[in-house]
C-alpha cells in the first residue's frame, strides 16, 4: 500500500511572519542541545500543520489562524521603566519588554533567569503540550528569557510578590517556572499591561509546582492593550494538603487565550478558582480550563463571572476530569454571564469527566441581561438608569473579589473594576 503525500498547507500571513521570524532569530535564541530540537520541533509543528481552527475541538470557539491575521515586528520595543506595585506593599519584580530584573533579594526565595536555565540546562522542559497547544509551540519556538523562583520549604511571604509583565510593543516570549515548598504561604500577581498604543505580541508560559501543605493565592491580572494579542498558559500540579487559590482577571487585550491546566497529584489538595472577564469593543478573550483530579479526597471550585459589552464575544471551556482511583472527588463549575448588548457575544462549555463512582460533581453555566425587577427597584428610589445599571454590574463581578482575605487587595482590584465599568458602562 502506497504511502500517502501530505499537501503543504498554505501558510497565512501570520504563520508566514513567525516561520521568517524564527529563521531571522535562530542563530541567536538562548539553548542549544535538546532546547534546540524542542524549538525546532515546535515551530516545524507550525509549518506543517498550521495554527489551528475551529476543526481543533479546544480551539472550536476561538480559530486562531482566522483570528490571528498579522505578527508584530520582533524589532526592540522601547524602553519602558518599572511601574507601582498593584499593591503598594508588594514585592515587584519587572519583567519589561521580556526582560526580567533578578536583583530583588527576598529571605526564603531564590530568583533567577529563565534564560540560564535555557543555557545551561538540556532538560529546560519548554515542549509542548501537545499537537493541539498552539500557545506551547509558539513560546517553545520563540521563548527567551523569563523567572525560576524557588520558594524554601516553610516560608511564608510577607508581602505579595508581584510578576510585572509590561510591554511596550512588537514580541515577548516568556517562561516562569516557580516552586513552592513545603507548608509555604503566600500571594503571587502576575500582572500583564501594556504601556503604548503600539501593538504587540506577548506569549507567556507558567510551570508552577505547589508543594505538601502549601496555601498559595495567584492573581493573573491582564490588561493589555486593545491592539494586543495575548497567548497564555498556566500548568500547576497540586500536592498532598496543598491549597491554591487561582483568580483570573482580563481586563484588556484584543484577542486574548488564557490557559489554565492543572492536576492534582496528593491527596487532601484543594483548588479554587475565580474568573473574571470584563470584555467590551470588537475583542475576543477565550479562558480554556482543565483539570485532573488523580486521586482520592481533593476538591476544586471555579466560578467565572463575565460581563460583555458592545461587539465583544467571549469563551469560557472548562473540563474537569475524575479518574478511577480518584474516590471522594469534589468538584463544581459554575460560568455565569451578564450580556450587555445584541452584538455580543459568549460561549460557555463546562466539561465533566467521571471515571470514579464516589464522587459529587456538578457544573452550570447562565447567560442573561440584567434583571429588571432590580433594575426598576433602584431606579424607583431616584438613581438614573445608566448608574442603577453599573451597580447591579459591578455587584455581580465585586461579590467574587470580596472573597480575599486581603483587604488591601480588594481596594485594588475593586478600583480596577469600577474603572473599567465607568469607561464602558
């Protein structure tokens, strides 16, 4: 039987621009050994077989090689200076235009480039995925430097440390790999912003391992431009007693996937997760999610609250995934959405896979307007309507922030909010 000939795809302009960026990069990407072969695997990945549409089924809602039509030059960006923590009291460490600052010294934390991992390290474990990881494939290709930081067993972070993730234009490609030891506490930002007009590309990878005993808060916090396009990925693994509390917060960007995957690999591990997505203009942001729960007694809870305006159209997709031996799993999902126009537009897919038999599992998923009754009860009492409307939105997104124990950080995220509502509102 003959072997059959693949066709060549015919690559779009934005798959063009990255094949020709990596050949103008390659002699100069940090890593050599395996690391190379990784790169070249992955763009390879690429060329043959394109970025993927809406036939990928975890890409269904969000056809990246239609909606990705042009890459921007991978020429210096403009220098940019560190901004104001979040939180006043936080920790900052800046990476700007892609380039981390490491000189931060905090007790019971060590801090270093992911750029000499790449060189010195054969094993620098950047593959990825798999054949359906677009965002893998296009930081593996193009990844340059980024953060390792080791949290030591039983220390306990003062103050949040916060990621601050600022561009100025054209590409970054980034990778964090972050360890939390044993019984280690602690909040961790990871803040993503634009700071011109000029558009940009920013792909950013996070491998987070939290440890025995751990209690971890992660805040993602994107707000990046409107002309921005904003590929990212969390893979977290969970262990025994561990406890990491996960909130996503998008804010920003034209078009924006947002990746988190997870499994749980001790038992007693409990993980919540909170979403946020404040979506207006012609934008698009897809929050896919996953997560293994391996074995027995661990829990997980996400609630995702969306609020769309205008022509913006959002994706939530969620699969949670029980295995056999995963007995006295509990897990509940939850997407709720306030649509705030005609024009918009959102997709929710919440997942459910049980291979186990003693479990309690649910997900749900609701898309409304606001409520009219409430809407007419505050109107009544002589508040106009457009204010009456922003209340009775910025309750529905506040009531998942008051949740933090951190008083300091609701003020903030609060205020981040209210501004975003009284702009689009």
């Amino acid at each position: 039987m003959a072997t059959p000939i693949l066709t060549p795809i015919k690559l779009t302009a934005a798959e063009t621009a990255l094949v020709d960026a990596f050949t103008r990069q390659v002699g100069e990407l940090p890593g050599d050994g395996m690391v190379l072969v990784a790169r070249d695997n992955a763009l390879d990945g690429i060329k043959t077989e394109g970025l993927p549409t809406r036939r990928v089924e975890s890409w269904h809602y969000t056809d990246l090689r239609a909606l990705l039509r042009a890459i921007p030059a991978d020429t210096n960006a403009p220098f940019i200076e560190q901004r104001p923590g979040l939180v006043s009291n936080a920790f900052v460490l800046p990476v700007l235009n892609g380039k981390p600052d490491v000189k931060t010294s905090i007790d019971g934390v060590t801090i270093g480039s992911f750029r000499d991992r790449l060189m010195s390290d054969d094993h620098a474990h950047i593959e990825p995925r798999g054949s359906d990881d677009a965002i893998g494939r296009i930081n593996t290709s193009f990844v340059r430097d980024g953060l390792v930081i080791d949290i030591a067993d039983g220390t306990t972070l003062e103050r949040p440390l916060e990621l601050q993730l600022s561009q100025s234009a054209g590409q970054s490609h980034m990778r964090f790999a972050v360890s939390f030891g044993a019984q280690t506490k602690g909040t961790v930002i990871e803040r993503h912003s634009s700071l011109s007009d000029d558009a940009s590309l920013v792909s950013s990878v996070s491998d987070v391992v939290v440890g025995d005993g751990a209690d971890i808060l992660w805040i993602i916090f994107q707000a990046q431009g409107p002309v921005d396009t904003h590929l990212a990925q969390m893979n977290f693994k969970l262990g025994a007693n561990a406890k990491l509390t996960l909130y996503v917060i998008n804010t920003g960007g034209k078009l924006v996937r947002q990746e988190v995957h997870g499994v749980t690999v001790g038992e007693g591990s409990d993980f919540q997760m909170r979403g946020i997505n404040l979506l207006g203009g012609d934008t698009h942001t897809d929050v896919t999610f996953t997560l293994g729960h391996d074995v027995p007694n661990t829990t997980s809870t996400e609630i995702i609250r969306n609020v769309i305006f205008d022509r913006a159209r959002g994706v939530f997709q969620g699969q949670i995934r029980v295995a056999p031996d995963a007995q006295k799993t509990d897990a509940r999902m939850a997407c709720n959405t306030l649509l705030m126009s005609d024009d918009a537009d959102f997709s929710a897919k919440p997942e459910l896979e049980i291979f186990a038999d003693d479990v309690q599992c649910g997900h749900g998923a609701t898309v409304i307007d606001i409520n009219a009754t409430h809407l007419y009860y505050l109107m009544a009492r002589g508040i106009p309507e457009n204010k009456a409307r922003g209340l009775l939105i910025n309750a529905f997104v506040a009531e998942i922030v008051e949740e933090l124990d951190d008083e300091q950080l609701v003020e903030a995220l609060e205020d981040v909010i209210s501004a975003w509502l009284d702009k689009h509102a």
